[in-house]
C-alpha cells in the first residue's frame, strides 16, 4: 500500500483502479429517418460515442436538447434515462421502442444510415459501485470540437476499423482494451474543462486547491492528518478550506479521509491480508479502532469482511457479459 510522499500521485488511476473499472462494447447502433429513442437502462454506468452522422441528445435537468455529434462521446451514470432524437422536439414523446437486430452486436433504428453510434458499458466491482457512481455526475458530454477530444477521435476511428470484418487474430482483447482508453480519455477531457457546478471527486480531480490536498490523502493514508494539515495543502485559510471541500465533494475532509482508508482496507482484506496489517498500514494504532471504524462505514465487521470476500467474487461485478449483451441499448 503506497504511503510515501516521494511517489508521484494519479488521483484518477488510483480511484478506477479502486473500483476495478473495466469497460467493453456492447454494440452498434444505426439510426435514420425521423426517430426518437428513450434509454432507460438505469443503475449501469454506460456510455455512446458517436462515429457518424448527428442527433440530439436530451436528460432531466437539462434546459433543452444538445447535439450530439460525430466524435462526440457521453458517459452517464445511471442516475437518469437518456433520450436521443434525430430533430429536438422529438425528445419529448420518445419512448424505449424495440429495435431491429441485425447480428453482431449490431441494431437499427428506422430507416437510413443518418447516424452511426457505439454503446458501450463499465463493469464495476460491486463492493465499490457507490465510489464511482458517487464521483459521476448524472453524464458527462464530450464534444468532438473540444481541443481535448482529439485523442477521443483517434480511439473510435481505430475501434472502428477493428470492428470491420474480417476479424482479426486478438480483435477482441483490442477492442476491450480501446473502450478502455476511450473511457479513460472520456474522463480525463472532463476533468481539464475544470467544471465547476458537477460536484464529486471527478470534478475535485480539476480543482487547482483541493487536487493537491485529495493527491496528499491518497499518497500517505496512513498520516495523521488534521484540517490544518490539509488547509495547508490547499494554499486556503482552515475555514474556506472545509467549506469549499464540504460543497465540492459532499462531505467532510475527515470524512472523506477516512472512506478512503476504508476502501484500501476493503481491497487488502481481499488480498488477503490480515486485520492488524491492514490496520497498521491505514494509521490505525488500534486493531479495535480500525475494526469499529471499518463496520460504521462498511457495515460489516473487517474479519467477517475478509473470510466472506471468496464467497462473493463471483458475483463482485455489477454487470456480468450476459448482463452487457441483454441490455447494450
């Protein structure tokens, strides 16, 4: 477990490695004609890229539909259902109609080759799923004209031609691998938009004052820090420091400080390692203060958590492949 001050920090590394995020493809989709869709499939972190052609893209909260255009790309939480429509008054009627398969993994909807998209979704360790699901707003929508899209382009441009027959020897490591990158790129564009009403640790990870203090946290969990400690961090005053904290992330700087031990503690477990080892490692003095801290923010108790974790691998993913081929679209 890292805790040195010399190794450099990848905030974003660190937390999708945490909640052991996997992407894959679910399929293609080609649309045409006049059409609106609804998406429901809620509870699933999921995204669409858009390879060809434009439609119009449309969530609750939103003020109107936005264009959703070729090289563009959004990731949605799963909090809301997404509507897309080839013209903008279209998203208000639409409904989940069926669509036509054609074979592949790939699906039609009405008449015509106007718009081409890729779905794809994000297997999450389900023991984490709260982590991801919490730091995402409901999506995130990457345009195809942003100067930082450019690497997105080249992604779906080479998951393109390695989804054009014949198949390859490894095409489908390749693929996996690319809506890996895809989805990776996907959130390292947001977070260099800086933005600034989203909230979670995605939008903290582009945040100038609290990236350092969210970097320190991770670097050495097993510190014993203090809000003076992490104000310092920050360049901010004690005060605006857990203020800003509280409105960016939700909670508390402590509070975040110690889920964040929790879920390394969670991983180690797994791993296999013992109570007092993974108490030590954390900052936990106490192998009885770890343990009541782990079930208040766990709910179970880190010796029933680490002899259970075996039981439960099988089904630690959110979404099994029969999961993904039955609800690509």
């Amino acid at each position: 477990m890292r805790d040195s001050p010399k190794m450099e920090t990848d905030l974003l590394s660190d937390l999708l490695n945490l909640v052991r995020a996997r992407c894959s493809l679910s399929g293609r989709l080609t649309a045409g004609g006049s059409w609106g869709r609804r998406f429901d499939n809620l509870n699933a972190v999921k995204f669409c890229a858009a390879v060809e052609g434009s439609c119009w893209f449309f969530m609750e909260g939103m003020a109107s539909p936005l264009p959703f255009e070729r090289g563009g790309i959004l990731v949605m939480n799963g909090s809301r259902a997404l509507v897309l429509a080839s013209e903008p008054d279209r998203t208000a009627d639409a409904v989940m109609t069926p669509l036509a398969a054609e074979g592949n993994s790939n699906y039609r909807l009405g008449e015509g080759n106007d718009f081409v998209m890729l779905g794809g979704m994000v297997q999450i360790d389900k023991g984490h799923q709260a982590l991801l699901l919490g730091g995402l707003p409901p999506f995130i929508h990457v345009s195809g004209a942003q100067r930082q899209a450019a690497s997105i382009a080249w992604l779906l441009e080479q998951i393109v031609r390695e989804m054009e027959p014949p198949m390859h020897p490894g095409r489908n490591i390749i693929l996996a691998e690319l809506a890996q990158l895809l989805f990776v790129q996907t959130l390292r564009a947001y977070v260099m938009q800086s933005p600034t009403s989203d909230g979670g640790w995605l939008n903290a990870l582009g945040d100038r004052r609290l990236a350092p203090v969210l970097a320190a946290m991770h670097a050495r969990p097993s510190r014993a820090w203090n809000l003076e400690d992490l104000a310092r961090e920050s360049g901010m005053s004690r005060t605006t420091f857990v203020t800003h904290f509280r409105e960016v992330m939700g909670m508390p700087p402590l509070t975040y400080l110690t889920n964040w031990r929790m879920r390394l503690a969670q991983r180690e477990l797994s791993a296999g390692a013992s109570v007092a080892q993974v108490a030590q490692a954390i900052g936990y003095t106490s192998e009885s203060a770890f343990a009541h801290a782990f079930k208040r923010v766990t709910g179970a108790a880190p010796g029933t958590y680490r002899k259970t974790f075996e039981a439960r691998r099988s089904v630690r993913l959110h979404a099994t492949v029969d999961d993904e081929a039955a609800t690509a679209f």
